[in-house]
C-alpha cells in the first residue's frame, strides 16, 4: 500500500515549491501593468508589454529544463530556476525604467519555465503509476490555489498602493521555495539515446499529438491573461477598488 501513496512529504513540498511559484507569478502579473503606468510613466501598450514578454521567456526556461532535465537532474533544476526567480524578483525594488522592467520580466520569467517545468516532470516521477491521474489532479490545485489567491492578494495591495509589500512578499516565496528544495529528494529519471538524426526545429521539441490541447491551453491562457494583466487598471477607472480587492 505504501508504494500506491500519492502523499509522501517530497510530492507535498513540491506542491507548495509549485503553489509558491505561481503565487509569486500571479502577485507580479496583477500589479506590474498598473505600477509600470504610475511610477515609470509606461503607456498602456508599454505596460502590456512588460506583462506578456514574461510569457516568452518563460517558454524558453521551459525548453532549457526540458533539455536539461535527464542529464542535470531535477534539483539543479529547481535550485537554478529557484535562484534566478528570486534574483528578478528582488530587482523589482530597484527598478528605474521601462527598459529595466522589460529586462526583469524577461530574467523572472526564464526562471519560472525553469521551476514550473521541474515541478511538473517531478510529479510524474513521485506519483505512483496506478493512480497517476489522481496525484496530477491533487499537484494542479497548487495552480488553481495560486489562480484564487494570488490576484486577491495583489488587488489589496494594489488598493493600498503596497507595492513594495508585494515584491517583499514575492521575494519571501521565492527565498521558501529555495529552502523547500534543499528538502525534497528527486529521483533519478530515465536515461535516453538522443536522436542521430538532427531533424527539424518542430520534431525535436513539438509533440505533434499534444498540439490540440496546447492550441486549446494557449486560447485559454491568452483570454485569461488579458483580462488579469489589465484587471487593476480597469478596476481603478471604473472606481471599484473595494469590490475588485
């Protein structure tokens, strides 16, 4: 019965490393277009900017640690995406400029891919495989736990104008997701012969039978990520910051 156990203390710690993490990246999201348009005079366009490119540098981290993942192991993984998460997220505090801003975003959002991409490939390895689906289904709700809390935390700071407190907080996840790594123990994954052929850009990092329900994820994460990256300003000039927060 004890190898069917879906919750060991490393599948735990990697829940709350995953639930930090989306945490960290939901505070900044709900905040940064507002507090790039008030203290660094961004436009609207600026400002949405500095929200998505995280995207795009997040799916870069993801295929670095997709690559990386068998022949460094996971929890260099995890330290390495750990330490770069939390060196942008502490620049946060220091930033001058749009450009500065743009240039964070893009560090924090490698080590996101990086953290997120580890968790996600360490679930698969911790859960037992009868009941696989069911620990997946368990280690998402630190995803959806983050969805909830993560923006009502960063509308009440916003209402406040604590945005300081917000990167502090930010930084303190990340600081615990360090220390939650140094406890976890990381099993070994499979070892595989690479190609010969060198092939496509398309055939060495797409699976072609997971397109659909990426195409259907990205449409999903593109309408929510709209409206949660513009959600403060709307509430701002639409003067409902009690209700929003």
């Amino acid at each position: 019965m004890d190898r069917d156990r879906i919750f060991t203390k490393d599948f735990i710690v990697n829940f709350f490393i995953n639930f930090n993490v989306y945490m960290v990246f939901f505070l900044f999201t709900i905040i940064v277009v507002e507090y790039a348009m008030t203290f660094l005079q961004a436009t609207a366009s600026q400002a949405g900017l500095a929200a998505g490119i995280f995207v795009f540098s997040g799916f870069a981290g993801c295929i670095a640690a997709g690559r990386c993942a068998v022949w460094l192991g996971l929890k260099p993984l995890l330290y390495i995406g750990g330490l770069i998460f939390f060196a942008a997220s502490a620049m946060y505090v220091v930033i001058s400029s749009v450009t500065a801003l743009y240039g964070v975003r893009i560090l924090q959002g490698f080590g996101f891919g990086v953290v997120s991409t580890a968790t996600g490939t360490l679930v698969a390895a911790l859960t037992p495989v009868s009941r696989r689906g069911e620990g997946i289904g368990y280690y998402t709700l630190s995803v959806i736990l983050a969805t909830a809390a993560g923006p009502f935390l960063g509308m009440w700071f916003q209402r406040y104008g604590l945005y300081t407190a917000d990167m502090l907080l930010c930084m303190a996840l990340c600081g615990i997701n360090i220390g939650l790594a140094v406890l976890l123990r990381t099993p070994m994954l499979p070892s595989y012969e690479p190609a010969k052929n060198k092939g496509s850009f398309w055939r060495k990092y797409v699976e072609p039978a997971a397109v659909p329900i990426g195409v259907l994820g990205l449409i999903i994460g593109m309408s929510y990520s709209g409206l949660v990256s513009f959600l403060t300003s709307f509430v701002k000039e639409a003067r409902l910051t009690e209700a929003g927060a």
